[in-house]
C-alpha cells in the first residue's frame, strides 16, 4: 500500500495564503454589496412605514414558509464557491460565468446572488437569459460563450426565474423605488399565465421571449391555478422549464476542464431585507466524467 508523503512546507504555506486571499476575497464582495444594499434602500426605498414591523416579519414567514431552504446571495455564493474551489480547483482566473436569469433590473439589486457572481468573475458574465429567466440563447449561445474558456478552464451557469415579495408578504408582487403601487415580479411569467388562462394568444415573431414562455407554460397553467398558492406554483414550474432547457443545450465540448449548473429561484424581497436564492440543482460534469450532485453542501 502506497502510504502519502507529507507535502513540503513551501507547498502547504502556499496553499494557506492562497485559503486566506479567497476567503478575503470573497468577504470583501459580500460585504460591500451588503452595504451598498443598506445604503440603496436608505436612499429612497418607496416603503409604509409599518413594513419595519409586522409588515417586515410576514415577509420573512411567507417567503420561508414557500421556499424552505432558500439561503441569501452571500450565503449561496460562499458554499457554492468554496466547494468548487478546494473540491475540483475552479477560481475565478480559469473560470468563465454565464447567467440565465430574467432581465428584470431588480435581480441586479445588491447581495443578489447574479450580481455577487458577476463582480467576483471580475465583473463580467455572458447573458444566456431573457425575460422569465430561459436561456434563449440556446445551444448557438452556449457554445459560443463555453468556447471562451481559458485553455484547460472551467464553466460556470446560474440560471432560474424569480419571485417578488411585496411588504405585506404577498408574493408575485414587488414594490419598486420610486413607485406607489406594487408591479407584478416576475412580471413576464405571470403575463405568460394570465395569457394562458385567458383563452391563449398565438405566437409572435416580435415578441419570441414571451412567445416561448407562454408556449412551455401553458399546459401547467390548469394546474398552477388550482394549486393552493398559484404564484408560488408558477415559479416552481418555470424553474422546471428553464432546467430542462438549460440541460438541453449545455455540454462538455469546450475542452478539458468542467462543466457546473447552479440553478434555483431567485427571491427577491422588500426593500429593506437581503434578497434570497432557494437551491434546487448544484452539478459538476465534464468530458468522460458522469455528473455529480453537489446540494448537499448547501444542507452543511
């Protein structure tokens, strides 16, 4: 039996500078979009004064009750990063990151899990996404964007559509800056659902995005809107579109290195309160390697 030589101390100094400068640059994302985000919501968030109180609790009850084990952006990111790093050797200088979340400018907000992503892959990101959160790019935009790996390198995609929180703890709905009455989040898929459920409308070429989503979820909607909470309902089913069409157009021909999805529902709450992220895949895979289930290390 082999039995492992001890690695030489220049090696493991190495390897702990190397522990200290990923934990302090991952702290220091973290917590400047914190405070931005604290900053932002002081600047002129459009919120009752009572959201602070009860308001702000049902919020909070609501959405976990919905989304049990949904985690905030930091927190994903962290347990994500972490294990992609010392488990298979992927850093942001040979990793690539691609996002397919919905245009919607408040899944950009601060210690939003896309956004903590994109500034750590030193503030760049390939949109795969649209409205809703699909990745319509498809497989041209994939292998476009795999294909600009570094040699040996890795690939890196978030997708999933997103949910708003109002202050009362309604969901489907948000309250943005600046306005008075709450809008619709994700406004596109509940567009898609109120088309469906209002006799249908025929695909059109000038409008493709929502076109699609009314297409893959028009025949959930019968069931969405006998569920118990139809909004809820609907983001879980759009996240299951979206991965079916996210595994139907990846794959591991960008060369050596590997290949991770993370995907989920990106929960987007009041102003005021962290936004959150519910896992609902984490994978590995490459060229020869079966893929591998890595949630478990959002359960540690």
């Amino acid at each position: 039996m082999a039995i492992a030589q001890p690695k030489p101390t220049s090696e493991r100094r190495r390897r702990g500078v190397g522990i200290i400068f990923f934990a302090a640059g991952v702290a220091l994302v973290v917590l400047g979009n914190l405070r931005a985000r604290s900053q932002h919501s002081e600047k002129g968030a459009a919120m009752p004064e009572a959201f602070f109180g009860l308001n702000r609790m049902q919020a909070a009850k609501t959405a976990n009750d919905v989304f049990a084990g949904a985690l905030s952006g930091p927190a994903v990111m962290s347990k994500a990063l972490w294990s992609l790093r010392w488990k298979y050797g992927m850093g942001r200088s040979n990793t690539i990151y691609a996002a397919s979340l919905c245009a919607d400018e408040i899944n950009s907000d601060k210690g939003h899990l896309g956004r903590l992503l994109t500034q750590y892959y030193y503030g760049r990101v390939f949109p795969l996404g649209g409205i809703g959160g699909a990745p319509y790019g498809g497989k041209t935009g994939f292998a476009a964007f795999s294909h600009h790996v570094p040699d040996g390198g890795n690939v890196f995609v978030l997708f999933g559509p997103h949910i708003g929180f109002s202050p009362d703890g309604e969901p489907g709905k948000f309250l943005r800056n600046g306005q008075k009455a709450l809008s619709t989040s994700c406004g596109a898929l509940c567009a898609a659902y109120s088309q469906c459920t209002s006799g249908g409308m025929p695909a059109d070429h000038k409008d493709m995005e929502q076109s699609w989503l009314r297409e893959k979820l028009g025949p959930k909607c019968k069931d969405i809107k006998e569920s118990s909470n139809p909004m809820v309902e609907l983001a879980l089913q759009a996240y299951k579109v979206i991965e079916e069409e996210i595994l139907s157009i990846v794959n591991t021909d960008f060369g050596t290195g590997n290949l991770v999805l993370l995907g989920g529902i990106q929960i987007n709450m009041p102003y005021g309160m962290p936004g959150y992220f519910k896992p609902m895949h984490f994978s590995i895979r490459a060229k020869g390697m079966e893929p591998r289930d890595l949630m478990p290390v959002f359960a540690r």
